[in-house]
C-alpha cells in the first residue's frame, strides 16, 4: 500500500481537465477590476466618439502617416480595445508606433507593461499578450515583475504550463526590478508545475526548490503546498516530508493534510496522530474550527484499516477515535484537497504598512496609487485578509 495515497492525488490532479483552468490570482490581486474600471469611465469620456477615435488612430499608425503618438494615445486605445481582430491588431500597431518615437520624446513616467497585460487579460488573449511580450522584449516595455505575473497568471488559467516555466526563467536570467526570486512568479511557477504533474515539471520544481534553499529564499505556504502535493504526486513522500517542514506554522490547512497523506504512504501512523490532536485541541469562541477534507480522511482510514490486520494498538484505536470525533463535530468537508490547493488567491481592500501589492501597479502613476500613498491606518483599522506581499 506504500504508494497508494500518492497514487490517487495523481488521479485527483488529473481529473482537473482544461474545463476546470481557472486564474490562481483573483481579479482584484491582478489588478483587473481596476483596469476594468478606468476603461468604463473612458469610454463615457469618449461617449459617441469611439469609433471617431480608433479610426483616426488607425490612419496614425499606417506606414504613410508622420502623425506621433502620444502618451495619452495609448493610453486610450488600451482602454477602448475589443475583442476583435481589428482592435487587436491596432493595439499591436500603435504599441509599436510608439516605441518607435524614441523615449527621448517621452515626458510623462506611466508605465504600460502591467495595463496592458491586464487588457489581454481582460479580453482573454494569452497569445495577444505572449505576442506582445515577446515583440518588445528587447526594449524593456514589459520588464515590471507585475507584467510578468499577469502573464503568468494567464498562462496558468489556460493551462500553458511549460510557457509559465519558460517565463520564470526569462525573469530569473534578467532579474527583473532587481530581484531573481519574486514570491508570486515563484508561487505561479509551482502551481504549473503541479497542474502540469509530469517528469520534467517535477524535475523543474525540485530544482527551483533546492536553488531557494540554497539562497534562502521562503516560499509563500501556497508555492510550498504545492511542492509537496507534486511530490506526492510523484510517489515521493519523503520529499513532500522534507519540503513541509520548511514551513513554520504546520497547522496550515493544506499543509497539514498533506502531510498526513505523506505519514499515511509512509506507514508513519503514529506521526498522524498528533496532527488530529492539535486540529482537535483548537478551542475558544474566536478560534476558526480547523477541518480535514473528507477523501483526506478516508485514505487515513484505509491506512488505519490495513494496518489493523494483526495489530490493534493504542495509536490506531485514537486515530480511529479521533475521525470519529471530527465527523461529529462537522469538522470534516466535501472540499478536494485540489481544490483547496489551487483557490484563488485574493487581495486586500488595503494595505498597512504602506507598500504596494501587485494590484497597485495598475495605478502607477494615477490618482489611487496617490490615495493609497497616502493611507495612514487608524488604531480601529483592521487588516480581513493577508495581502499579497503578506502571504509567506
């Protein structure tokens, strides 16, 4: 029975088919909405002009034309952009127009890269965007980690795994904004290698795994469930063991249950035990009930079953025991383990301690990431939810 909990995460993964491709990050984390606002409000500025406008651009742009394009040019055609080959195709071309004027006539400091990805993210183009990307590459017009992760993030939700990878080596070889690490591409990275769930995406992560460690660098907990679900995955629970233990606060949802997978596959039951004890012994009226899902539980079960055969010892008797209490007490739940695993990550309505999260880079340069400078919190403030720069 060595490999038959980690057997059947593999099949629990591989259930996940390109219906079930959703976004790692939320809308709000990414920025989305924010985009999505700006473009209503401009195009209420624009209101019967729209068309007037792409029109007029399109005649910029074209081979013969010396008009220039300004700043606010783009500006607008990002924000007006649809959904169909003609808007596309002048988006790309006013892009390149506009790279071409030089930076030297270029007085204003907006950043384009992350608005724009967000834009294909919008219209849901990954190739719009991996294609823009990868036009001006040379030119530094995408190099904001945020632009990075948003394209990520769109490979993820389309299920271009080996793509994410390839983009988390062009990050890590041209250190963007100074770093070589960034925890949400890590985070993204790790997600496409467990969704992608084969050798070399388990060779990859394993490596990225132990070049973090050698620097050290912390994961965020997510990228770190992930890691660990893939070795399971890959019939490697010792791995799994060895990568949990990195992490600090062990009674993490996904944590501790993988962990119980890796004991269970291990034949370590005893070590089970004091991970239902310290779910059970949870008390007071302002502690969250702790739970366990419930196909978690049942392969403890069959662990627990199996090793009973000849052997009724105390440490089964108080597993057994404990299952029964946690079903009792409501505290075990339909949930997948997977979909636990891959739930959106989402922000914050605001950040305490001043510095920006990746939604904010929307904002560059424009009157909210100003508001949000200037957000001092008050004794009363309370944080709901960790942030994205919180989550480690």
């Amino acid at each position: 029975m060595y490999l038959k909990v980690a057997q059947r995460l593999i099949t629990l993964t591989k259930a996940t088919g390109s219906s079930q491709y959703r976004s790692l990050y939320s809308a709000s984390a990414l920025g989305i909405d924010g985009y999505e606002s700006y473009r209503e409000k401009t195009r209420v500025q624009h209101m019967h002009n729209v068309d007037n406008f792409k029109r007029k651009m399109r005649e910029f742009v074209s081979g013969s034309n010396t008009n220039m394009i300004f700043t606010e040019d783009l500006k607008n055609i990002i924000h007006l952009v649809d959904n169909n080959p003609e808007d596309k195709k002048l988006l790309k071309d006013t892009i390149e127009r506009y790279n071409q004027q030089g930076k030297e006539l270029r007085f204003g400091n907006y950043v384009f890269g992350p608005v724009i990805m967000r834009a294909c993210h919008h219209l849901g183009d990954p190739d719009l965007a991996l294609e823009l990307f990868k036009e001006t590459s040379s030119d530094g017009f995408f190099d904001q980690l945020s632009s990075y992760q948003i394209l990520a993030d769109m490979l993820y939700e389309n299920g271009r795994y080996q793509e994410v990878r390839e983009l988390f080596d062009s990050i890590k070889s041209r250190q963007i904004q100074g770093g070589r690490f960034p925890k949400h591409s890590i985070t993204l990275t790790f997600a496409a290698c467990y969704k992608e769930n084969t050798p070399t995406s388990f060779q990859y992560a394993m490596d990225l795994w132990k070049e973090l460690n050698s620097v050290g660098h912390i994961p965020m907990r997510k990228a770190t469930a992930f890691a660990a679900a893939l070795a399971l995955n890959k019939s490697k629970p010792e791995i799994a063991i060895e990568i949990i233990g990195t992490v600090t606060k062990g009674n993490y949802v996904t944590i501790r249950q993988l962990k119980a997978l890796a004991l269970c596959t291990l034949n370590r039951l005893d070590d089970v035990v004091p991970i239902f004890r310290a779910v059970l012994e949870v008390r007071g009226p302002f502690e969250k009930q702790q739970t366990f899902c419930r196909e978690v539980i049942q392969r403890v079960q069959e662990s627990v079953k199996q090793a009973k055969e000849g052997n009724v010892s105390a440490t089964l008797q108080d597993l057994q025991r404990m299952i029964e209490f946690l079903e009792t007490n409501g505290q075990i739940v339909e949930e997948t383990l997977d979909s636990m695993l891959c739930s959106e990550i989402i922000s914050t309505a605001q950040r305490s301690d001043g510095k920006s999260n990746l939604a904010d880079s929307y904002n560059t340069r424009g009157g909210k990431q100003q508001q949000q400078r200037n957000f001092r919190p008050t004794k009363n403030f309370r944080q709901l939810r960790p942030g994205l720069t919180d989550m480690n």
